[in-house]
C-alpha cells in the first residue's frame, strides 16, 4: 500500500494553490475533489459571477492571470 504524506481537500485556487507549493518542494500529493478539478466554481456558482480581487490575487502560482 502506498503513503501518502499530504492530502490536499478540494481542488478549488486554494487547493490547486498548495499543491503547486508542494510541487515545487517536491512533497508527494494528492488532491481530492468531489468532481473535476475547479469543477464547482464553474457549475455551481452563479452565471456571472464577478471577482471583486485585484487580477493579481486571482492567478493561480505558475498561471497568472492574463486580461486585456
């Protein structure tokens, strides 16, 4: 059976966002997310949904938001 150290739950920014960070440290990790990864944000939220953040707190790490 294999071990697993860290397991991240959700696969939302925050999620994504630490297993970059651990990534990058090269820690063995795994996500667990109820469906496709960011899944949520995009069926269950609303239909415009709006952030009210600076772009540059909306980028995940190693993707930063590109905008006109």
């Amino acid at each position: 059976m294999d071990r697993i150290d860290t397991l991240i739950i959700g696969g939302g920014q925050a999620g994504l966002a630490m297993s970059h960070a651990l990534s990058k440290r090269g820690r063995e990790h795994c996500i667990l997310e109820r469906g496709r990864i960011a899944e949520r944000w995009l069926s269950e939220r609303w239909d415009g949904l709006h952030f009210q953040t600076p772009n540059l707190l909306v980028g995940l790490p190693g993707y930063p938001l590109v905008h006109d």
